[in-house]
C-alpha cells in the first residue's frame, strides 16, 4: 500500500494548463507566449498565472496572446491590450508608474525611515553619559565591597 502510495504522489506532478490545440506551430511565437503568459494573473485563481491556470477564462486569456502576437503584434502591445481590457491588477508585476508608484516606493521610504530612527536611537543611547554617582552613594559603595 505504501508503495502505490508513494508511486501515485511521483506521477502527481504539476499540471499542464497549456493545452495541445493552443500551442503554436512557431516555436520563437509559442516561448513568447509562454514568457507574457507568466506575468499575467489569473483573474478567477488571482495566486496563478494564466499559464498555470485551467480556469476557462485563463485560456480564453492564453488564446487572445497567441492571436494578437500571430497577429504582429509586440509583446508590450500584446500587454497593454490585456490591460486595457482587464486592468492593471492582471500584471504580476503592475508598472511603477501612477498610483502604483506609490506601491513601488512605500517600501524602500518606510526601510529608509526604520534606519533612521534605528540610527537616532543607537546615537541617543551611546551618547547619554552614565548618571555620576553621589559623594554619600560612592561612600556606601565601597563600604559594601569592603564585606
């Protein structure tokens, strides 16, 4: 049982979402195809690329690619025309530029920002001398090393 077990999950391997009929018969059109495919999210799986998805939509999605770059298109045009139909929230990768700039900058500013404050905290610390003790408490001290 364990052997037909452990048989079964080395078959199981991933799953070719890419159908026969869709391939195309160009090999440089079919690895274009294939790269925009990659960057293009899924809108149903939205964790998947259409290149990985079974979701009908996703190869509605992978078609209209191989059609538009058979047609001669580039493949910015053929990314533009995905996005002009479904949105930026397609692309894996959104542009930097409009309102996913801020997206794109966020992260490097508040890394920035924890640095600083890391550096101002460190440079407060080190530079606060240590409180001086009192003639009495210095007098106590030694009396209490002296046992």
């Amino acid at each position: 049982m364990k052997w037909l077990v452990v048989m079964l999950a080395l078959l199981a391997g991933p799953a070719m979402a890419v159908q026969p009929d869709e391939i195309l018969p160009d090999p440089v059109l079919e690895a274009r195809a294939r790269a925009i495919s990659r960057d293009i999210r899924c809108p149903v799986c939205q964790g998947e690329t259409i290149d990985d998805s079974v979701a009908p939509i996703s190869r509605d999605l992978r078609i209209i690619i191989r059609e538009r770059l058979v047609a001669g298109d580039s493949d910015e045009e053929v990314i533009d025309y995905i996005v002009d139909r479904y949105g930026e929230f397609v692309l894996f990768n959104p542009r930097p530029e409009g309102s996913n700039l801020i997206l794109w900058l966020a992260g490097p500013a508040l890394l920035l920002a924890g640095l600083g404050i890391a550096v101002a905290t460190q440079r407060r610390r080190v530079g606060t001398p240590e409180a001086a003790l009192s003639d009495s408490d210095e007098a106590r001290l030694r009396e209490i090393l002296k046992d």
